[in-house]
C-alpha cells in the first residue's frame, strides 16, 4: 500500500486550480445573466445610452456589477496561472 504524503503540493495545487476555474465558470455565467438583463431593462426603457441621463439606474447598478464581476475573474485567472507546478495548458479554462 502506498502511503500519500500529507501535504502533496501537486495534488493540493490541482484541487486549488479545479476550485478556482469552477469559481470562475460561475462567475462567467452571472456575467452572461446580467449582460442579458442589462439588454432586457434597456429594452424596456427604450434607452441604451449610457451617457444618458434618464439611462435607467437599475441598468447602471448591473453594469457596475458586471465590471467588478469581470474584474474578479481576471484575478483569479492570474491566480491560477501563479499556482506552482501548474503547466501553462492546465491553467486556464477554454471555455
């Protein structure tokens, strides 16, 4: 029988990595639902001008949701491409 070590950084880097792109999955499908009820309350209100002043308030809050939701992946994709002993191939999501 072969004994694991506790502390394998290997195995302990790729469940980070696994947690971090299932994170990141997340977070890009919130992305998409918010772009969509952007599209949807500027629809309705017939408005799409940012720059506008009557542009609709919930449309700006879900806009500035959606900037730091962006903002939020690229760090963790930089954190995963960081994580030691990550080959270059494995460290970023395709999708």
């Amino acid at each position: 029988m072969k004994l694991k070590h506790r502390f394998d950084t290997t195995e302990t880097g790729q469940v980070e990595a696994a947690k971090i792109r299932k994170m990141i999955a997340d977070l890009s499908r919130t992305v998409l639902i918010l772009n969509s009820d952007i599209a949807a309350e500027e629809e309705r209100v017939g408005i799409s001008d940012r720059s506008e002043a009557t542009y609709p308030i919930l449309a700006r809050m879900l806009a500035a949701r959606c900037y730091n939701l962006r903002n939020t992946i690229a760090a963790l994709e930089q954190r995963l491409s960081d994580l030691p002993g990550m080959p270059a191939e494995l460290a970023c999501d395709p999708t």
